[in-house]
C-alpha cells in the first residue's frame, strides 16, 4: 500500500465498478498548496483479474488483435490507464454515423492509433474516459476520484501546450494537436466549463485556419468529421452559436441537427 500525502487511495477493479477506497494515515499533509499532488492508486495482486475472468483489464480492438501497450509496459503511477483505455473503446469509440462515413468504428481504426502516439492525445482520452467513467457510476462526488481527475486534466493541458511549443514556427500544427484541442473542447462543453469550451474552440478555429481549412485535416477526412461533430452538438448542449458555419457534409450528409445522445457516447 502507497501513501501521499496522508491519503493511501486503493483501485479496485470488480468489473463493472471501480471501487475507490481511501484511508487516513498520520502523515502531515502537504503545505504546498499550490502545486497538484498526484494520487497514488495501487491495484495489488489479489484484485488483478485472472485471464479467464470477464473482468480482464487488457482493452481489445473487434478484429484487430490489438493488445495495450499500457498492459505489457504500465505505468506504475497510474494502473488505472487499462481500465480506462477499455472504458473508452467500449463505451465511447463507438459507432456513429455521422463520423464513420461507411467505415463503422471508424475512431478505433483511424482516431484511436493516433491517440496513442501522443502524450496531447492520449492524456485528453484518458480524461474524457475517466470523467465518463465516474459520472457512470456517481463517483464524482468522491475526494480521490476527484484529485485523480485533477491530475489527468493538468496532464492533458501540460501536454498540449509542450506540444505546441515544441512545434518550430515555420511548420504547421500536427493532427495530433488539433484533435486534442478538438477534444478539450468537447470535454469541457460535456463536463466542464463554457467559458474554457469557447476558448479552446477558438484557438481550435486559429489553428485550423493556419492550417488552411477544414479540408487539409487528415485521418482521410476524420478529424474534419470530428471537428464539426464537436461544434454543431458542442453549440447544442451550451445553447451558442456553431464556430464552423454554414452547416458541412458529415458522412455524405448535412449536419443539420446536432444529436447529443450520440455525442455523448462518441466522444
């Protein structure tokens, strides 16, 4: 068992619930308010389902035979990285219409391999899986989840913005920074904060015009579909106008109406 800070945080995996268990320690608290202490999360051996179990951690891609590198290689810090990668490929990677263009579970095939070639990308799943996680299973309200999906959104900006910086100024932003922004966007239009929805989706409006339109996205017209998905049911849920109008072909169709109920299993 680890402890930070006073607080030893225990992950339990039961399948279709993660239990959070935190216990008091002696310990004096950190005097360094100001600076985020990440959650310690330990899943022992005992709690480590068996190959055989339905509760098995390792996240599978339907016809790929794709295996986590999470898995083989994990972080210590942070096991919950498994768990959450299957939360969002079963429960948010799904099918949609709108953005699969004849291609079903397009964003596992096309989206989901350039995620995990990102720190940006990868980090903004990870909080967009745990948020959904724990709204799922009314979780929120509790101190370590809470601190866990601090840390991750921290990590998701500290990412982001090294990216950015790391980008020389005569090339143009990658794919991987403009769906990351694209997703910060949508996570705080679903789970956060309206105000920091506008600013991302405005930053994500200079970056695409940089970039020299919606047309030069790449994933073969994907990340475009994403984009205006983003906004157009973005606009719906906030009650505000859509960045990109007028309204574009998603999938061989006009977006004409936003469709929350896929948006917020697609995201």
């Amino acid at each position: 068992m680890s402890e930070t800070d006073g607080v030893t945080v225990k992950v339990i995996d039961k399948g279709s619930q993660l239990e959070i268990l935190q216990r008091k320690t002696g310990a004096s608290p950190s005097t360094h308010s100001s600076t985020l202490q990440k959650p310690t999360a330990i899943l022992e051996e005992d709690d480590v389902p068996s190959s055989n179990s339905s509760a098995n951690l390792v996240p599978r891609m339907p016809g790929t035979g794709w295996v986590a590198p999470f898995v083989s290689h994990p972080d210590p810090g942070r096991p919950y990285i498994p768990m959450l990668i299957d939360h969002y490929l079963t429960n948010l990677a799904v099918a949609v219409p709108e953005l699969d263009a004849g291609t079903p579970f397009i964003l596992r095939k096309k989206w989901f391999p350039m995620v995990i070639t990102s720190p940006a990308t990868l980090n903004i799943v990870l909080l967009t899986a745990a948020s959904h996680y724990a709204s799922l299973h009314s979780l929120l309200p509790r101190k370590p989840i809470r601190q866990i999906l601090l840390h991750l959104k921290q990590q998701t900006l500290t990412s982001i913005n090294s990216l950015i910086r790391s980008t020389p100024p005569n090339e143009e932003l990658s794919d991987a920074i403009i769906g990351a922004v694209a997703k910060m966007a949508s996570y705080e239009a679903m789970f956060g904060c309206a105000s920091l929805f506008h600013t991302h989706m405005r930053g994500l409006v200079n970056m695409i015009h940089a970039r020299g339109g919606l047309g030069r996205l790449g994933l073969e017209g994907l990340l475009m579909r994403m984009v205006l998905w983003i906004d157009i049911n973005s606009a719906f849920l906030l009650n505000s106008k859509a960045y990109f109008l007028p309204a574009r072909p998603l999938a061989g169709h006009v977006a004409l109406q936003p469709n929350p109920g896929g948006f917020l299993g697609a995201s």
